[in-house]
C-alpha cells in the first residue's frame, strides 16, 4: 500500500508515513471495488421498491371532492361496470294492477263507454234471466271513482246494450233492442228518442261532427239517422253479416262496417250517397277449427284483429286482406281450451288488448309481442275499451264490476 500524499509505500498497520509523516487512512475507509458494487445492489433493491409501492397505491386529487370526503370509507372498493342492454333484449312484460273498481251493477256489464276527455265512463248491465239483476245504466266519475247517476233501463232477452258518446261529449248514445235513446251525461235526462222497428241494434257511431248517428243492425242494415231533425236520413242494405262494429273515418268521408259472425267480412259505405264502395272477407282456410271470434278495427280501419276461443289472435291487413301476426295465449294449434274473448285496440292502433277467460293482456299489434299482464281480474267479462287518448283501459265483468287501469 502506497502514501496518498508522497506515494510511498507504507505497512498495512502504519498509521504515518514513514517518508513524509503523513496520517495514513485505516483500512476500513479505502473505498474498495467490492464496497461500490454492494452499495449499487442496496440501491437498486431501494429503487425497486419504491417503484412498486407508487404503482400499488391510490391515487388523490389535489383537491377532495366533498361529498367523497364527506363519507369515511376505510375499504373503498371499486364499482362494477354495469353494460348496457342489447338492443337486441326484450323486456319483460309488466304487470298492472287496476287503479279504480267501480261497483254497483249486480248482473253482467253488458257495454262500457269513456267520455271523450276520458274522466268519464258509462256502463249498462241488464239481466232478464238473473232475479238480482239491477237492470241499470250508469255514469262513473274516475276522478272522484264514484256514481254521477243512474237510469233504469228494461232487460230484454237475447238482445244487446250498446254505449256510445258524441264527439263533444254533449249526448250518451244507448241501443237495445229496436230503439235508441239519447241522454244528457250531466244528469241522465232523456234528450231524443230514435225507434228502428223491425232491426235490433247491434252497434251505433257518431258522425266525427255529431250531426249524424249510424246504427247497424242484426238485420244486415246500417240507419244513418239526422240528430238535429231526428229523421232518419238513408238506410245502406248490403252487408254480409249482421252489423256488430261501426266507426267513421276521421274526416266523416268514409263508414266502415264489420261482422264477426261465422266469416269475417268488412264494408266500406258512402255515408252521404248510401252506395258501397268496397267489400273484404277473410278467407275461412285461415280460421281455426272453432268459429267463435272476437273483432277489433284499428281507428283508421286499416288493420283488423280477429280473436277465437282458443286464445289465438291473428292481425290482418285489412286493405290488401293480408294475415300479418298470429300470436295468443297458448298454441294456436291446440283448442283443447276454449273461453270466451274480448278485443280492443289503442287509439294509435300500436297496442291490442285481449281478455280471454279472466286473463287480461296487453300485446304489440304489429309483432305480437306480449307487453303486459292485467291483474286483479276475478271473473269472465266481455266489453274491454281503451280510453279515447288511450291512457287507461276498462273492462266489465260478469259480476258487473268494472276495473279501470292506467296503461303505461
């Protein structure tokens, strides 16, 4: 080992220079190769970990959220990503439960009729075979869910109650049997009274004005009758079958009339001139094996549903006598249970609603897609009406209540 100030060289234990007198370094602080490459380990290994424990822990804002901050979290744990659906998915049918019962009637509702603002419902049940019977018609407010007033009307055998309310909600329209009364929905009040002897009413409309009222009959006939004059105007002979469904087109041009009875047929009149402008009839290879059928027209008549006691429903095209959707509440293909069905189709003719038995149903007209289960229906019934703006819906049972429910 040499001198650091002279270079001379020294003994390992020397503590001076024997040359120059120096203090010698011990040989504990001699800066050895080994040392350097020990003292690059120990940083590395310092390094690395640092490097890790950066990489490892939570990141902060400079500046805490204070709602974050506001809730002491000891484990924050991360939230999972939710995916949206598919467009592909389809819902699950819902399921609603009526908002309004209204009870009164004592037999079957046999009609059921909203006002056209839709705060009003009119009903008629009358019974000449039940001794109970009440044999009345009735106005019910939604809005307070309670009885406006009610008129005794006579039970006839074997023939219908038809409902109807005039456009501006000024007249109740009530068919049975050969006549037609027209009441005030204020109080009740007799206004006019229309007799149609010979023809049992099957159905009545208004004119979109409400200057007309069209009534079809059993007969195969359709009376257009002037409401101002009480006359009656035209009488429109024609039909196929008995006339159970009328409705006008929106502009008044155009009467659309439809049977159910045995084939079902549809007829396009002139409600001016009286002439028939065109006839349709579905082909009877389409039907199932049992003939008992429902029938719904979409408001511009241009689509048509068809129930029958199996549960199946078809929709047709109605101008072009076209099957577009066969759908249901069991196989069409199987009648081993039958039960009496009902249908009515939304204002905007997107929706049908169908009762078969006690189960009620909503579907998508033009896939037959179930959209929603109506609950709360204890008994069969038969008249099932949307409201005009096609919010709520009601239908009548045989023990003559009627369930109200808001659609969503």
């Amino acid at each position: 080992m040499r001198c650091p100030f002279c270079g001379a060289p020294y003994p390992r234990n020397a503590r001076f220079c024997g040359r120059c007198g120096s203090s010698l370094p011990s040989p504990v602080q001699v800066f050895s190769p080994l040392a350097f490459l020990f003292f690059l380990f120990v940083l590395a290994v310092f390094s690395l970990g640092l490097f890790i424990l950066a990489v490892r822990a939570p990141s902060f804002a400079p500046w805490p959220s204070p709602v974050a901050s506001s809730i002491p979290t000891r484990h924050p744990r991360a939230t999972p990503t939710r995916l949206p659906p598919s467009p592909t998915s389809t819902p699950a049918p819902a399921r609603i439960r009526p908002f309004v019962r209204l009870s009164g009637h004592r037999s079957i509702v046999s009609d059921l009729a909203f006002g056209p603002d839709g705060r009003i419902v009119a009903s008629v049940a009358a019974n000449p075979y039940n001794p109970a019977a009440d044999n009345t018609l009735r106005l019910w407010d939604l809005r307070h869910q309670s009885q406006r007033w009610q008129v005794q009307v006579p039970a006839w055998a074997d023939r219908p109650y038809v409902l109807a309310f005039s456009p501006d909600g000024r007249a109740l329209a009530l068919g049975y049997a050969d006549r037609i009364y027209l009441l005030d929905p204020l109080d009740g009040r007799l206004i006019q009274t229309l007799t149609n002897p010979g023809d049992t009413v099957f159905s009545v409309a208004f004119s979109p004005n409400g200057r007309r009222l069209a009534v079809g009959s059993w007969e195969r006939r359709i009376q257009m009758w002037d409401l101002g004059s009480g006359r009656l105007v035209r009488t429109l002979s024609g039909s196929l079958g008995p006339v159970d469904h009328l409705q006008f087109s929106a502009d008044g041009s155009v009467l659309i009339s439809a049977s159910a009875a045995g084939i079902p047929v549809l007829h396009r009149w002139d409600p001016v001139s009286g002439s028939l402008l065109e006839t349709r009839q579905i082909s009877p290879e389409w039907m199932p094996g049992n003939m008992g059928m429902a029938l719904a027209l979409t408001p511009d008549g241009r689509h048509l549903a068809l129930g029958f006691l199996n549960g199946s429903i078809q929709i047709w095209d109605a101008f072009n006598v076209r099957r577009l959707a066969v759908f249901g509440y069991q196989d069409s293909a199987s009648s081993d249970v039958l039960r009496g069905i009902s249908l009515a189709f939304s204002p905007d003719g997107e929706r049908v609603a169908s009762l078969w038995g006690i189960e009620g149903r909503i579907w998508e007209a033009s896939s037959g897609r179930l959209l929603a289960f109506l609950d709360g229906i204890s008994a069969p019934g038969q008249p099932i009406r949307f409201s005009p703006d096609g919010r709520l819906l009601g239908i009548g049972l045989e023990t003559g209540e009627i369930l109200i429910w808001e659609i969503p």
